[in-house]
C-alpha cells in the first residue's frame, strides 16, 4: 500500500469565495422580478431553496440567466407576472414559500404552491390571515400546503400588527402592499431582521420606518414601481462553515 505524509506548516494561504445569504438571495431574486429593468446580483447563494425558486419565478414568466460572476434578472414590474399551468415547487424552502405568497397577491390570477413532504408539514396559517385582512382569496387544507392562491391587481391596504417575530411574514405582507393604493403599516413589537426593508429603499420603494418604544413602526405607500439595481449580496458564514 503507497504511504502518504505530511509535514506541518504554520500557516494556509489562500482565497475562499464565501457562498452568500440564501434568504437574502432569496429576496432579491422576488424583489428583481418586480422591478423595472436589470437587476445584477453579485455573491447569489448556489443553494437548492434558491435554485427552486429560480425555477418558479421563470415559471411566472421571468428572464433569469446566470451569467459566468453574476445572475441577471429581467423585472416585469410589480403586477406584470405570467400565470402558469404548473404547480410552484417550493422543495422545503419556508422563505421562499412565504415570500412567493406575498408577491403572488398583486397578480390577478391563480397559482397553486406546494413543496416536499417536510414543507407540507408547516402551518401557513400566521402568514395566510394576513393576507386574507389584504382582500386575497387562498384555499388550502389545515391551512398547509398544497395552497392556491388568488391575487387581483390591488390589495387592500392594512394595519398589521405583529405579535410574533417573524421577518419572512412581515416581508410577506411589505410585498403584498406594493400594488395597495394606499399605506400600509406593520407594527413589529418584537423587530426583527430589516433586510426586505433595505431592499425596497434601495429599489425605490416608498418606505418609511421608525421606532416607537421598544416597537418598529413600517409604513409603505404602494403603486410605486420598483427600479432596478445592481445587487452584491454577502457572504454567509454559516455556508462557509457547511462548504
């Protein structure tokens, strides 16, 4: 048998390329599709959630192309999405499940979501009420997967007020308010994480957000379009740890 050894060294030189946030990803890609114009994305995460949802949003009539240092994304503006035949396959991708709801609001046509044996586990029931409040028709069983929803051009604009921290249900709801004709607000008793936020000022969105006592106050004014952006997401270092 050959032998192998090595000797010991002080140090290791070299550059790893960090793979970037998936739930960040996840929400550029849904906040690009709505906008007007390219959107680049730089440090997109390689992940299955985020290839899956690839998959949907080319489904609902986007032009992703992944080009050789970054993915372009073609925005149809906030109520311009395709209706499509097929189910959206979510895998076990909660963010990307609850997001794509949100978006699908501003769409007056019918989708149906479903996802692996894990996902159709969840009860979707904190984010479907919400949308509800927002005038949308969703049928679904025990409020699980498989869900259909039906979005129509205007939501109705409300006041959400979040008694359990959760960002991907308070990004659920800023998306479904982009085509309200009115302001909508959210009340984060508990905040938590602002990157959807972020997202919708730096594409444009007519976002307002302050802080009262311990509690975020978010006020959106929809029919504002998104404008598209170039996009560097970071590094995530709980991927690094998994690569």
């Amino acid at each position: 048998m050959t032998q192998f050894y090595s000797k010991n060294t002080n140090s290791i030189n070299g550059i790893i390329d960090v793979p970037g946030d998936k739930s960040i990803s996840q929400r550029v890609l849904i906040l690009g599709s709505v906008s007007i114009g390219i959107t680049r994305i730089k440090g997109i995460s390689p992940s299955e959630d985020v290839n899956n949802l690839i998959s949907n949003l080319k489904l609902l009539g986007v032009n992703i192309k992944k080009k050789e240092n970054f993915t372009e994304v073609s925005g149809v503006g906030i109520g311009g999405l395709s209706s499509t035949k097929k189910a959206l396959y979510m895998g076990n991708s909660g963010t990307a499940t609850r997001l794509l709801l949100g978006m699908l609001c501003n769409q007056n046509f019918e989708t149906k979501l479903t996802g692996d044996t894990s996902l159709t586990k969840r009860n979707m029931k904190k984010i479907i009420t919400p949308l509800k409040q927002m005038g949308v028709k969703i049928n679904s069983l025990n409020n699980k997967l498989p869900i259909v929803i039906h979005g129509f051009n205007e939501t109705m604009p409300i006041i959400y007020n979040q008694k359990t921290p959760s960002a991907q249900i308070k990004s659920a709801v800023l998306l479904a308010s982009l085509n309200s004709p009115g302001e909508t607000t959210i009340i984060e008793n508990t905040p938590t994480r602002n990157h959807t936020e972020i997202l919708l000022k730096t594409l444009g969105a007519k976002i307002k957000i302050r802080k009262s006592n311990k509690k975020k106050i978010i006020k959106i004014t929809g029919q504002k379009e998104l404008i598209a952006k170039n996009i560097l997401i970071g590094g995530d270092p709980s991927s690094a740890a998994i690569v």
